[in-house]
C-alpha cells in the first residue's frame, strides 16, 4: 500500500499546483500523463468502496446528499455496481455477477454495506523477523464499536509453523491417546503418557478444543521471537449480504477500472457461512 500512498499524495500536489479544466480531460506534465478521468473513477479508498456500493457517492467521487433522489436509489445502483468489479477477472463477470446485482437491487429492496457492526475482515499478508529468517503472517483483523467510536482489532492469524505444531491427525490414532476414565483413583499417575509424546498432547484436550493460534502469536511477539517488518498485501472479505461473499483487492493499472474493486464473488447460503467465519474469528462469532 506504500506505493499507492505515495503516489496518490503526487497526485494531490499535482492537482494543486497545476488544476485541470474539468472531468474527462488530461494534461501532461513533464514525462507524467495525468488522465483526470481514470482519476476520479478510481475508487482510491476502502471507505470510497462503500460509498459507492450503496450509492451515497457517484462513479467521479462527488457525495450524494441522503435528502438527493439518487441517495441509495436502486435504479441507478444498477449502473453503477458493475464498476465495482475486476473487469478482467472471468470469477467476477457474467451471470453470476447480475445475479448478485439483482439480489442487491431488487424492488423495495434496501441491502447495504455497514462499515461498523457488519461481518467483514480485512486480511493483512506481512514480513516478520523469526528465528533469524523473514516469514510470512497474514493477520486477519475486524472493525469493533469502541464508545462512541470504533477500531481495528485483530481476530486470527496465519502462520504455517504454528498449524504444524497442532497437525488434525486421523481419528483412529487420536483415540489411541487417552486417559482411563478411573485415573482419578490412581491420584492420575498415569498422566505421565500425556508428556511422553508433546507433538500429539492437545490429544488429550476435551473433544472441542482448538489451538487459539491469535494467542501463540501474541507469546512468539511477547518474547521477541516474532518481530514486525512490515505489511505486503491487503484485501478484504466480506460476508454481510445475506447468501453471498466476495473479496475486494487492490489493483493499480491505468484506465477507468481501477483502485479497489471485487476481485471474487460466490453464493453462499447463510447456514454454510458459520464454519467459514470461525477461520477468521475463531471466537465470538
């Protein structure tokens, strides 16, 4: 994201030290073409994403005000939904895509996007220090009311090493691994069998236990073993219209398609969506 920053804030400058005359124009600066069209039609920011999915903004970045007749109107959401999807990706295109549309704009229909309170999660693909090496973690994170605010607090994370250490195992050989229910009457001196093999010891764990790998993590940056370099890839994964997920993504390429925009989309029943979150937040669902 540092790129985008970077150049979104040469933009700006530019836009100011050099106005341009009006939409759908382009100047040239030096060796640097300023297309003011692709520019405003770029949706630049994740809150941008939003507005524009629930028609309270246009395609050229101009607020719509809630007393205006094209606030949330559905007929022009027809429109302007299309824009939002990677034009170049066939996940994202053809029936599928109007089916979701017409779910989204159907008559007297009123299904929107909530930046606070709704299910979705920002996935954070980052470079950490460990162990003398530079790994990979994806950090999965939510928005969450604070007050009268809200904040970004991370729910899950992706880290191959942990998920090895807590391999599924087959069925048969985790039954093998137990203790006699009348241990008790030994004072558990049989536990020690639990200790004899530490790579299968959660086999001992009451049947639904589950490795909390967010805090693995917090104890590996505790100890100074895991050590933040910075973030490489973000998206976005959203579950809040009812029997439907898509995932937005950010693509950096010239023309009008461009910024953040739906980069997969699958139906999905509301009732198949509970598995599917815990891998995001485990807890609290």
């Amino acid at each position: 994201m540092k790129p985008f920053n970077h150049l979104l804030c040469c933009l700006l400058v530019l836009l100011i030290a050099f106005p341009l005359s009006g939409k759908g124009q382009s100047s040239t600066i030096g060796d640097f073409d300023l297309d003011e069209s692709s520019f405003y039609a770029m949706t630049k920011q994740m809150s941008q994403f939003f507005s524009r999915f629930n028609q309270e903004e246009d395609q050229f970045g101009k607020k719509i005000h809630p007393s205006a007749p094209e606030y949330h109107n559905n007929s022009l959401r027809k429109n302007v939904l299309p824009l939002l999807f990677d034009a170049d990706n066939p996940r994202t295109g053809g029936k599928l895509r109007d089916m979701f549309i017409e779910d989204l704009t159907h008559e007297n229909q009123e299904i929107f996007m909530r930046f606070q309170g709704g299910k979705w999660y920002a996935e954070a693909e980052a470079s950490f220090d460990y162990q003398g090496k530079t790994v990979s973690v994806v950090l999965f994170l939510m928005i969450e009311k604070e007050g009268l605010g809200s904040k970004w607090v991370l729910t899950n994370v992706y880290f191959p090493t942990f998920n090895k250490l807590f391999p599924e195992g087959e069925i048969a050989e985790r039954e093998k691994h137990f203790l006699h229910p009348m241990s008790h009457e030994l004072d558990f001196m049989n536990i020690h069998k639990a200790f004899k093999q530490p790579e299968v010891i959660e086999y001992y764990a009451y049947k639904d236990y589950k490795p909390d790998f967010l805090t693995l993590f917090f104890y590996e940056v505790k100890l100074g073993r895991l050590r933040f370099k910075q973030i490489n890839h973000l998206k976005f994964h959203i579950f809040q219209i009812r029997n439907w997920y898509f995932e937005v993504s950010y693509f950096n390429r010239k023309g009008m398609n461009s910024g953040w925009l739906i980069s997969n989309l699958m139906y999905i029943e509301e009732a198949d969506k509970t598995p599917i979150l815990k891998f995001y937040q485990p807890r609290g669902l």
